[in-house]
C-alpha cells in the first residue's frame, strides 16, 4: 500500500455520539479534515456505528489513500458492499494501492465481471502478482502472504543491496530483511537491516547473511504458519515452495490477522454459532448463525424430558428428586465444558498434539476423579442435612462423581476424535458437549435415585 504521512495521534477522546453529530452535521470539508487527523482504525469503528448512506458518505468525501487503507479492516460483508458503491475508477485505484495480499482478498470476493475489471485496470505487474496470489488457498501460506518482499542477487554486496533498497524503498510498505536468491530464485539467506547498516559497503551479502532461517511451505496451513511464529518469536518469514524457490512473504501483522480470525472462530463455535461478529446489523445473519445451534439445544432438551418422563411414577412419590435435577444437569455440562475448553485451547496453540494423548487423557482423568470427589462429598453432606434423608443424598453423591467423570472424558475424547476426523474440535463444545452431559447425567442421576430410594 503507498505510504502516506501518519496521523498525529487523536486529541481527545471522541465518543460515538460525536462521532455521529459530525457525521450527521458537519459539511464535508470539515468531517473530511477531522476524519484525516485520526488512524484508520478510528474510521473502521465510526463505520460500523452508522448507516450504510452515511458509510457511503464518508467513502464519498475521503480521499483514495485513506479509504484504501481503511477497507482491507472492514467485516466482508460491508467491506463488498461500499467497494461495489464506488466508481471504476476509485475501484482500480484503490485496488492499486492496496498490498498484494490485501488486493487478492478483496478482489477473490468480487463477481467475475468486477474482478476482470479491476485486474484490467491497474498495472500489468500489479495484476499478475495479485492473479497469482488467487491461486492459492485462503487457509493456506499462500493465501495469506504478500510478494512485496525485497530480494537480491546473491552475488551482490552490501553496497549494491543498499542501492537496490534505496531505489526500491518506496514501493514497499515495511521492510525487516533482504532475501538472496541464486538465479533460479532460489532462497540461499536473507540479511538483516542491522547487517545493511553496520556492515562496509564491499563486504559479499552471502558473508554475513542468516542460511539457517526458518521458512514457510506455500501450502501450509494458516494456522501451522502462526504457531511457527509464536514459537520462534518471528517478525517476518520467507514463504517457499515444494523446490525451495521463493514465492513471497508472511509478515506479523498477517499472523495477528490469522489468530484474532481463529480466536473469533473458536468462540463463535463455543458459543454455538457459526460465526461471531458483534457488529453485525442483519438479523437475518445473526439468525442464520445462531438458531442452528438452539435448535440442537431445544432437541437435546427433549430428549432431557423424554428421559424424565420415563421415570414420572418414581418421581410423583418421591417429589424430592425433582430439587436437583438442575444441578445435575448443570454440574455435568460446566464439567465438560472446562475439559472440552482446555483441549480446544491446547489444540489451538500447540500445546496439545497426538504425542502423549494417552497421558493427557488419563491427567484430566485424574482430575475429574479428584474434583468429582470433591463435589459428591459436598453435596452427600449439605442434601444431608437439608433433606435428612441419607439415601437421598447419596443417590446425589454417587451421581454427580460418575457424573463429572464422564463429562470430563467425553470433553477430552469428542475434541480429539474430531480432530482426527479432519473436523475443528471447536464444534465439540457449546451446545454438544452441554447437551449431551445433560442428558447422560439425567440418565445417571435418575437411574441412581430409583435404585437407591
């Protein structure tokens, strides 16, 4: 993206309700100026307070470099439908100034006829690299680099890199290292600014440059690429293919993209939707996300009271039951949910992998054994004392420590097994796991009660 003076930083805090009196109020050369002083950033947030014809407005009134910069962080669904507002024009300039990646998302949403225009319209170098960039998989290396690298004959020395950079500078929006390629472009090193700076100008670049860096495969997972970069604490990494030919590179403002996406997945899943977007105005969206889910919910429900109305004659004389049925419902999904969470989690970061499964299995076991002792001993003595009836409270102690154990191994066994499945062990909590712990435990606790009492 070209590179335009930054703003000073905001003067005082503006609240959505100035935001709105501005937008609504002020004429366009004064929203326009107060809308520059700020970062692009604060646009994105004003966007998604306002409505779509003040949206439009404000596109209108901005100048290229600015919206450009504001549309690559807006949701894909507003983000379509204010770039589709804008003129041929704007589009292809815009387009233009975008990073190659950021081109490539924005223009692989687009219908055919737009796309062909936009790559028709800028410049022929642009167009192909954003055309290649295409061609890889979104959840891939490939989908999420860019190929504004800087690279260098091997050959060169420092002097002659320092001028390729100077000459070169200015169409890159961040440079961390030069990468040195032979002439097949195959990647050899890559050298640091540090190195560019300290180092005498007829010094060889393959003298001083990094060989035993750590590179990307241009179809690994977007999600393996950021665990790369958390464990090796990188800033940029080169992305190659299966011949070791440099293709491109992933910086960590790619990587932050990719975790904050995946987080936002996870929680969506663990929430039961399908997607999660506070900012979201469709209700039928929403609605789409969310009612799947709680009609699994409502099902598992059912279910819950056909088992209920199974055992109706015990419960009708012993009415007691009936006071702890919620906890033992309730007890067997916050149990699952915490293993199932914490193996989701574990997924996620690396932490937890197939090596050693059998001891993570039987830790978490461990401590569903402890903690289910914990609470059945709890509960034996307090329903004790409320009720004083023994028998009463141990049908509850018994049922809740089989109640948490089982809980806690389907939450450390459904995640894994997804997994193996290919499937994003994210859908295993939420309404799964919860529903199915409180059916089991309603299973266990009444079967339990009417052997017992």
């Amino acid at each position: 993206m070209a590179l335009r003076e930054q703003p000073t930083a905001t003067k005082k805090s503006l609240t959505p309700d100035y935001w709105l009196e501005k937008v609504e109020t002020s004429e366009n050369s004064e929203l326009s100026a107060i809308l520059k002083e700020n970062f692009p950033a604060d646009i994105v947030m004003l966007l998604e307070q306002i409505t779509f014809d003040f949206q439009r407005h404000i596109f209108e009134i901005l100048p290229d470099e600015i919206v450009a910069e504001v549309i690559v962080d807006l949701d894909d669904l507003l983000q379509l439908r204010l770039f589709n507002y804008l003129t041929p024009l704007r589009q292809i300039s815009i387009g233009e100034m975008l990073s190659s990646d950021d081109a490539a998302d924005l223009i692989a949403k687009l219908d055919m006829t737009l796309t062909e225009s936009v790559l028709t319209g800028i410049s022929t170098e642009k167009s192909k690299l954003i055309a290649e960039l295409m061609q890889y998989d979104e959840d891939s290396a490939g989908g999420i680099m860019d190929k504004e690298a800087v690279t260098a004959p091997a050959e060169y020395t420092i002097g002659e890199i320092v001028k390729l950079l100077k000459r070169s500078s200015w169409e890159r929006e961040d440079i961390y290292n030069v990468y040195l390629l032979s002439k097949d472009r195959e990647l050899l090193g890559s050298i640091s600014l540090k190195s560019l700076i300290l180092c005498e100008a007829n010094i060889l670049a393959t003298d001083v440059m990094i060989d035993d860096m750590v590179t990307i495969n241009v179809d690994m997972d977007k999600e393996d690429v950021a665990e790369l970069f958390r464990r090796y604490d990188m800033t940029t990494a080169a992305v190659v293919n299966s011949s070791n030919l440099f293709v491109g590179r992933i910086t960590h403002d790619d990587i932050l993209d990719v975790v904050i996406e995946e987080a936002d997945e996870d929680i969506a899943r663990i929430s039961g939707q399908t997607e999660i977007d506070p900012g979201e105005r469709s209700v039928w969206r929403n609605l789409r996300s969310r009612l799947p889910w709680l009609l699994l919910g409502l099902l598992g429900g059912l279910i819950a009271a056909g088992v209920i109305s199974g055992y109706q004659q015990d419960i009708s004389r012993l009415s007691s039951v009936v006071f702890f049925l919620p906890l033992v419902a309730a007890m067997g999904g916050n149990a699952g949910i915490q293993t199932s969470s914490l193996m989701v989690r574990g997924f996620a970061t690396g932490e937890i992998s197939d090596f050693g499964m059998i001891g993570r299995v039987l830790r978490e076991l461990g401590v569903a054994l402890l903690t289910g002792f914990v609470c059945s001993l709890g509960s034996l003595l307090l329903s004790w004392w409320w009720q004083a009836d023994i028998r009463l409270a141990l049908a509850l102690s018994i049922s809740l420590y089989a109640i948490i154990v089982i809980a806690a191994i389907i939450g450390v066994i459904v995640p894994f097994g997804l997994k193996k499945l290919g499937l994003d062990p994210a859908l295993a909590t939420g309404p799964f796991i919860t529903t199915t712990n409180d059916i089991i435990g309603l299973m266990i606790y009444l079967w339990v009660a009417t052997y017992l009492l």
